[in-house]
C-alpha cells in the first residue's frame, strides 16, 4: 500500500496538538465512477455505492483485496431496474451490520420508488427488501447517509433534501422501522437541520451552483452527516455548511408517539465541527469527521473539536466513513468538482480514492 504522513510539523502551524503523525494508507484508487459512501464488513469486506451524480453503471461495488471491483451484491441488483428483473436506482447511504448484511438505502428514481436493500453478504442472498412510501418525501428529497439502530431495529435516514439547487430547502429525518416497513418524516426544516448561510470554499474555490441565467449560487446544503453511539442512546447528526454536531435520544426519535415539538425538544448541542459531508462515531466514543475547508478529517467530542489528519490530495472532499478492522476507512471524490457544486465544470482530477487510517 501506498503510505503518506501527515507530519506532527504541518499539524502544530496550523495549531493543532497532536501526540503523533497520523499515517493515511492509500487502499485503492479509483479511474472511473466517484464513490460515495462505504461499509466495512466484520468479515473484511469493502463496499462501496457509486455517486448517483455520475450516472454510475453499478451503483454499488465491492472493492476485493488486488484492487478490482466488482458489482454488488449481484450484477443484476447492481445494473439498475431498468435492466434484468431487480435493480438499486440511486444509492449513497451504505452500511452494515455484525452478521454481515449489508444495508443499501436507494432514493430511486422517476420510474423506480425509493427503496431499502438488506443483503446477507455471508449467504449471499436477499436479507430483507422495503419498499419506502412516497408520502415521506417531498419533490426534491436527496436520501442521504443514514444510521442504523440496532437495538431497536430502525434506520434514521437523513433526507437533504437538494438544499438550494432545486427547490427550497426542506431537510429532515425519515425513520424507518425495519420490522414492519412503516416510515415517517419527521423534524422537517427543524433550525438545527437547515444550512446556515456560511459559502463553503475549499482550495480558494467557493461552492456554487449554476443557475439557469448563467450566474453563480452558493450552494448551501442541510442536514447529512448522522451517525450513532455503540449503545444506540444518542443519534448524532449535523449539516454539510455548518460548524456544530447535534445530537437527540434515539428512543424518542424512534417512538411515533412522542409529539413532534417534544422530540424537538430533546435535540442539544453536542460538538463543533467544520463544514463537512459524512461522519461515524467509533467505539471509542470520538466522532470522526470531515473538515471539507481544510482537505482534512476531525475529532468531535464533549470536550470539542481537533483535527486529526490533513492531505490536500487524500482527503480532498472526504464523503463516506467507515470502521473495520481497528482502521477509519474514508472516500475521496473531490465532489466540490463535479458540475452541480462548481458552476457547471467538471474539473475534478482522477483517481479517486479509498483511503484508511489506524485508529489509537
């Protein structure tokens, strides 16, 4: 593997305390479709969605141990609806579970409805398939990350929403019960879920749509990074502009009876954090994330916010995060390049890249 260093030195300029450089391992590098999201299975397993802005072929693959990919979970599964008898449209969200099942959340897409894709990775068959009703999205949903209770058997999926690039920005929480089907939105527009009006700029460029008149828009995108503890007490979550981590109780998220001003009412302030796209919350209680201004990744806890590793080429727009084997896995995909966030311009740089780090 291909092994760079950030250096103790460039961390302490920058004024960041840190007890020992923090060695990014290059795992793979990618000449075609931007990654998206990414899980790690217990069993060593690496899979990965593939962006839906790219029109992938696949939207899911699995990256094997000489570098190769391969379709996920099947390639009928993976080509799209439109072709063989089954077919995931549009995926980003990605994880899995201890016995191997791999969770794939598909928004779908004008002639496919959003679905949940659960595959046994261990048997290699079809685990559990849920249609999502469209009564819990609005016109421009963007189905985005999501976190997965285990304990109570839901998934919390962040619904972007498309922020300001189309339509008015509406993001919130869908929540899933994975026993009976039954999804609900909930928290819409909530403050702590909508984009502050900060521009995000990384290398000098500011991220911009462009609108039909030809002029820049800033883009300014809600909630999406969301993530949740070992004990499944807490579901964290932030926006990509913003600089703050909130978190809720995941019991009162998952019980439809609590009132939605009372679940409101449960959501605190938790961290700060930096302008970012994804996040995951190890074991060890740290919530690793990204720090998108910076082409870095961070550290979140009750104590605040530090950075943990920068590399203006490995970690330039870290999308999807993952844990497995002792190691943070991470997607690189400079998606600040592709047309919709840089004013119509393709000017990304490939290869992308699955990168990893060892985790103390």
């Amino acid at each position: 593997m291909n092994r760079l260093k950030t250096g103790i030195a460039l961390m302490a300029a920058m004024g960041v305390h840190a007890t020992q450089a923090s060695e990014l391992e290059v795992v793979a590098e990618l000449n075609g479709t931007r990654p998206g999201n990414l899980t790690v299975t217990e069993q060593g397993r690496v899979i990965m969605s593939m962006h839906p802005l790219e029109n992938p072929k696949y939207r899911v693959m699995e990256l094997l141990d000489d570098g190769t990919t391969r379709a996920f979970p099947t390639e009928d599964w993976a080509d799209g609806p439109e072709l063989g008898e089954v077919g995931l449209s549009s995926v980003i969200g990605i994880d899995s579970t201890k016995d191997g099942t791999v969770w794939m959340l598909d928004m779908g897409s004008a002639s496919a409805p959003a679905q949940i894709v659960a595959w046994d990775s261990v048997n290699h068959e079809l685990a559990q398939r849920i249609t999502l009703s469209p009564s819990v999205m609005v016109e421009n949903s963007f189905f985005q990350d999501f976190a997965l209770d285990t304990q109570r058997n839901r998934m919390y999926i962040a619904d972007t929403t498309l922020g300001n690039i189309v339509g008015e920005a509406a993001p919130a929480f869908v929540v899933v019960d994975l026993n009976t089907g039954q999804a609900r939105r909930v928290l819409e527009s909530h403050k702590a879920l909508m984009a502050p009006l900060h521009q995000v700029s990384i290398d000098g460029s500011p991220l911009a749509t462009k609108r039909q008149d030809g002029q820049a828009q800033p883009v300014y995108l809600g909630l999406n990074p969301i993530t949740i503890d070992a004990n499944n007490e807490w579901v964290y979550f932030g926006t990509v502009n913003g600089s703050a981590i909130y978190r809720l109780p995941a019991a009162a998220l998952a019980d439809p009876k609590v009132a939605p001003d009372q679940l409101a009412q449960t959501i605190e302030f938790y961290s700060e954090k930096r302008p970012s796209d994804g996040m995951v919350m190890a074991e060890n209680g740290r919530i690793y994330v990204g720090d998108l201004e910076k082409n870095a990744i961070g550290v979140a806890d009750e104590s605040g916010y530090r950075l943990l590793a920068q590399d203006d080429q490995l970690l330039n727009w870290v999308d999807g995060f993952a844990l497995g084997k002792g190691y943070l896995y991470l997607t690189q995909n400079a998606l600040h390049l592709h047309p919709v966030m840089n004013e119509g311009e393709e000017e990304a740089t490939k290869p992308y890249r699955i990168v990893r780090l060892k985790l103390e």
